[in-house]
C-alpha cells in the first residue's frame, strides 16, 4: 500500500522527490487542506492497488501513460506513444484538454528524453497547466515548453509563476502567447522574474498588459539578470509603457533581443527608446514595427543610433515613414564609427535615387549593412537593370583561376566550422574586389543562401545554389536549342510549301490564243510576267482589246487528255459586236491552272457565258422592260434567271455553228 503525499504551501520547504504521480490523478478531487491531509494520513485511499507489482512506482513510458489515460478517462495520443524517446515532442493542436494535458504530465514525470514539449492550442485551462507544473518540479530534463493559446487565465498565469519564482525547473525558454493574460497577470510575472536566474527566454506575445502592465514589466526589466529574448508583441502597451519598458533597457545588462511591435505607443515610445539605445550596449535586436512611429520618431530614434555601438538588427517596418525618415536612420549609421549595424528592415517605404546613392556611400563603410526597402519610385516606368547572376561571377571566378568552391568557401570560414553568418558573409563580398558584384547582387545571393532567414550561411547552401545555376543554364541552352529547331523547321516548310507551288505552276506551259491562230505554248521565260493568283481567278481569260467592257465576250473551253494537251478556243458571243467590239479584235490570254480539272473549268466557263449573256440581254431591253425588271420580285428574278441560263444552253447546244456565223456576220 502506497501513501499519497502532497504539495506543500508556497512558505512551505520543498523537498526532493515529494511529489508523486498519485497526486497528479487525484489533485482534481482534492477540496481542502483538510481532506488532502486526512487522505494523506489515512491507510485506505482511492488510489489503492490491489497487484503491488502494478504500481506506478514500476511502470514507466507506454506503460505509465496508457493507465494514466485509463485512469483519467481520455482517449490515448498515439503520436505521443510513438515519440516518447525523441527528446522533441510536438502535441500542437492536439485538443488535449486539462485531463488529457494531466495524463502527459504523469508520464513524462519519469521521461529523460524529451527536452523539447509543444502543447499549443489544447484548451488545456489552468487546471491542466497546474499538472503541468507540478510535473516540471520533478523532470529536470525539459528545458522548453510552448503552451501558447491555451487559455490558462490569472490563475495559470499565478502557477506559472510560482514555478518562475522557485527556481526549481529546468526551464530556459517559455512560450505563453495568447493566453489572456491581463493587467493583474503582469505583476505576478514582474515579482517572480525579478529573482528569477533560470528562465533566458519568454514569449508573452498577443496578451492584455496594456499600459500598467508596461510599467510592472518595465521595472521588472530593471531588475532581472538572466532574460536574454522578451517578446512582448500585440500587448497594447501604449506610450507609458513604452517609456517604462525604455526607462528599464537603460539599465538592463543581459537582454539581446526584445519585439516591442504591434502596440502602437507613437513617437514618445520611439524617444525613448531612443534615450535607451544611447546608454544599453547589450542590446542587439530591438523589433519596433507598426507602432505608429512617422518621420519625427525617427529622427528621435536616429539620436540614439549615432552614439550605439551594440546593435545590429533594428525593424520598422509598417510604421507611417517616408524616405526622410529613411534618410535620417541612414545618416545615423554614417555618423557613427562604432556602429555594428546589419540590418535596418523599412520594407513599406519607397525610397528614390538620392536615398540609393548614399546607401552606397554608407554601405563602403559599412559593407555588412542590409537595408530592406519597399522600393524605388518611378521604377515601374524604367526599365530594369538585368544584372548577371552573382553566382554564375563567381563560377567564372573560379574557372578562370582553376580553383574548388571549397577553396573559396574556406577564405571566408576562419573557424572551420563550415557556418558564416550573414553579416560577416556579406562584408567579406563587398570588401572583395576581384568578383564584380554591387549591393544589389550581393543581397539577391544572400536570400539564395539563406532562404529560411537562419542568419548564417552554410557550405552546404552554397553547394545547392551553384547546382541550381547550373542546372538552369543547361535548361536555358535546351531551351534556345528548342526554339531554334523549331524556327528553322518552320523556315524549312515554307521554302518546301513555295518550291511545290512554283513547281506546279511551272510544269504546264501557259498558252497564247489570238483569233484565226492556232495556240502557241510561252516560253518558260514569260512565265515570270504572270502574277500568281487565286484558283477562281485562274479559269477567268485575261482579254484584252480596246474596250474592256467586253471581257467577258469569249470563254475558253478545256480539253485534257492523258499524255497530250490541245486547248480549243469557243466562238465568239453573238451579243459582242452590240458591244461595239468584234471578235477579231479580241486578243484571249490564259493559262492553265495545275490542279483544276477539266470538269471544274467547263462548268465555270458555262457559268460565265450564262451570266454574260444575261447581262447583255438585261442590257438590250427597252426602259419599260428595265424597270420592270427592277421592280420584280427576288423569286420572279429568280426564275427569270434560271430560264435564260436553261434557254442559253439548249440554244448553244443545238446550233453551235449558227452561233458562229451569227457572230461572223455580226462582225
């Protein structure tokens, strides 16, 4: 039979090992001091164990969390089981629950493994933080937890920070955004971290501190010797807590990293800010975006940045600057010697040519300096710059002195460690002289050497990037390849396609036919005087004679046979001498067309002939008749049409040769 023991007050002295896994699962059952010291004292519990070598006293890992679930009701996490001996475990999103969160603390009482515990987003209140830090009383293997978004409240916030003021986890980085956190909540982090030496970094990111809050934090600031990262983002920390948290940064000797965006404290926040970078130099990042901070703030902030020899990274990003501003954060690295300034971040701003051209003057003093801007004005209407790839510079660096990326990695690596920071990787490429390589070039290789912004530059990054440029080059080559194949198949087919038509037009002779002759074939010569034209246009005879209303007065008609060619010319309409013309005076010239048919020309020929005759017909009516004609209906014109064409060929059909001699006589 096992006794249950329990937690001491806060005055109480905490000795090792006094917390058991039995208490985890009846804590929630607990009601008063008086019944948890009766149970205590008393030989008959709840918890009682009918098999002694089932204790949890014996169990451990698997084992020791499926009965905890059993015990307490929830569902077991199979990622959990499946994880419990890496030393990172991420239970993100998991729905957890307090009794779910309770479960994992009495199996992890135990863990030597996990370092690393991710429980964000598990609703898991303050019931289940407060299992969460009675386990981390006894595991002094956990060195960061993440229990952002989970709704802990003033009374997880009040657990938490007993723990903090104990010193007695192992704790060194916590993560508490989102947990609404209030004014009140912020004293009770203030008193407990003021002592506290174990905890470096703290994220209480997208709470409610407001100003009081500020200030509480603020004098904590003043007092504490081990924070080195304090995230206090989306707070609403405002002007007076602002300029606590910047009365606090004068004295703090151990912070680097502070994010004070998103909470809107304006230009008397920036001021002082300002005062406080004049006499902190530990400070190496200070993150102060979208806090309504215009050019005036700057300029406030830029007072301090001329006398501050410690920081590098400095975010102003969505506050309401122009390229004045700009300008006077610039000058302030121009005018400071000591500055060790890599990174000032007003990506919202446009910038113009004036701000570019000292960018560069500061930038041969400062090589490592990266500022990130919004842009150029007027750069949409310039055509931009194409620039060669800095990386393909370097291979031509390379090639031409017969040396290994290695060789050249190995100059910038002085600790072998195979790792550059940025900063020191950018300085060495601008103070170099024999790669030509400016501002711009080097930022665009920096972001292919650090696409997920770590802050350093491997060997290994560098390897990539020279295997992506040349496997970009070979895809360009095969791509011009590509396009020169195909424009010149293309200029194949069309000089194909034109020798076939010239070929075609070229294998049958163009004829000559003049009254009273006999046809004549052209010399291939004359062929060029012959234009080329449509199909339609080929069956029609060219006429020529002094009038050219009357070219439509002769049709050829076509005879083909296989082997031979004769071309016999139809006489003459009877209605062309009523055009004034005779047919003696009519000079016919056609030529063949290669592929019409002999049926096709026969059928336009009498198609022609039919339409000439009617016109001249339409012509040779008195003007009663015209009008008529004019006014008939399009169906009575129809048929009118299709009576003359039937009558025409009957009557060219029986009488060829009185058509003839009608049209002799006519002449």
């Amino acid at each position: 039979m096992k006794q249950i023991s329990f937690i001491p007050d806060q005055n109480e002295e905490m000795s090792e090992g006094s917390l058991s896994v039995e208490f985890l699962l009846l804590a929630d059952q607990s009601n008063s001091p008086a019944e948890e010291k009766t149970r205590a004292d008393s030989s008959d519990t709840d918890l009682e164990i009918e098999d002694p070598e089932r204790s949890f006293a014996t169990m451990k890992g698997a084992e020791l969390y499926l009965e905890a679930c059993k015990l307490v009701g929830v569902v077991p996490v199979s990622y959990f089981l499946r994880n419990m001996e890496e030393p990172y475990m991420n239970l993100n999103h998991h729905g957890l629950g307090p009794q779910g969160a309770k479960a994992i603390a009495i199996a992890l009482v135990s863990n030597t493994t996990i370092t690393h515990l991710e429980l964000e987003d598990n609703w898991i209140l303050a019931e289940g933080v407060t299992c969460l830090v009675q386990m981390l009383r006894e595991n002094c293997y956990i060195q960061e937890l993440n229990v952002s978004n989970n709704h802990i409240g003033t009374e997880g916030a009040e657990a938490i920070s007993r723990m903090f003021l104990d010193n007695i986890s192992s704790l060194r980085a916590v993560q508490l955004s989102g947990n609404n956190f209030r004014e009140e909540t912020a004293q009770y982090f203030a008193e407990a971290l003021v002592g506290n030496y174990r905890v470096k970094e703290l994220d209480l990111s997208h709470n409610e501190f407001s100003e009081k809050g500020g200030e509480h934090l603020g004098q904590m600031l003043a007092n504490n010797e081990a924070l080195e990262f304090l995230n206090l983002s989306w707070n609403h920390l405002r002007m007076k807590g602002a300029v606590a948290l910047g009365a606090g940064l004068r004295v703090n000797g151990t912070l680097k990293i502070l994010d004070l965006s998103w909470n809107g404290f304006g230009n008397e926040g920036a001021l002082a800010l300002g005062e406080a970078l004049k006499l902190n130099n530990i400070l190496v990042k200070l993150d102060i975006s979208s806090n309504h901070i215009n050019n005036e703030g700057a300029g406030k902030l830029a007072k301090g940045l001329e006398v501050n020899g410690n920081l590098k990274i400095l975010k102003l990003s969505h506050n309401p600057l122009t390229v004045e501003g700009a300008v006077a954060l610039v000058t302030s690295i121009r005018k400071n010697p000591k500055s060790k300034m890599e990174e000032i971040n007003i990506s919202n701003v446009l910038v113009n040519g004036s701000f570019l051209k000292l960018l560069d003057v500061v930038c041969q003093v400062h090589p490592e300096l990266d500022v990130i801007y919004g842009g150029v004005r007027g750069f949409i209407s310039k055509k931009p710059e194409q620039r060669p790839d800095p990386m393909k510079l370097i291979q031509n660096y390379l090639d031409e002195r017969k040396l290994r990326l290695w060789d050249f990695f190995r100059n910038m690596d002085k600790n072998g460690s195979m790792k550059i920071p940025v900063a020191e990787f950018r300085k060495a490429m601008m103070q170099q002289s024999r790669i030509p390589l400016d501002r711009a070039q080097i930022g665009e290789l920096v972001h292919k050497l650090d696409r997920h912004q770590t802050g350093m530059v491997d060997y290994r990054s560098l390897v990539d990037t020279q295997k992506q440029m040349v496997r970009d080059q070979r895809w360009q080559l095969r791509r011009e390849e590509s396009r020169q194949k195909k424009e010149k198949h293309k200029s194949e087919q069309v000089l194909q396609t034109f020798k076939t038509a010239v070929e075609m037009v070229t294998s049958r002779s163009s004829l000559v036919m003049c009254s009273g002759q006999k046809p004549r074939a052209l010399p291939k010569s004359d062929l060029a005087h012959f234009p080329t034209t449509s199909v339609s246009s080929w069956c029609q005879p060219a006429i020529t004679g002094e009038s050219t209303s009357s070219q439509n007065s002769a049709e050829p008609a076509f005879s083909e046979q296989k082997g031979s060619s004769s071309h016999q010319l139809s006489q003459s309409e009877p209605h062309s001498a009523s055009r004034g013309m005779s047919t003696s005076d009519l000079e016919v010239k056609f030529y063949s067309q290669p592929n019409l048919s002999i049926s096709e020309a026969q059928t336009h020929s009498q198609y022609s002939t039919a339409t000439s005759d009617l016109e001249t017909y339409s012509k040779t009516q008195s003007s009663d008749n015209a009008t008529s004609y004019r006014v008939m209906s399009r169906e009575t014109r129809r048929s009118a049409h299709e009576s003359h064409y039937l009558a025409r060929n009957c009557h060219a059909a029986s009488s060829p040769q009185k058509h003839g001699h009608n049209a002799k006589s006519s002449k």
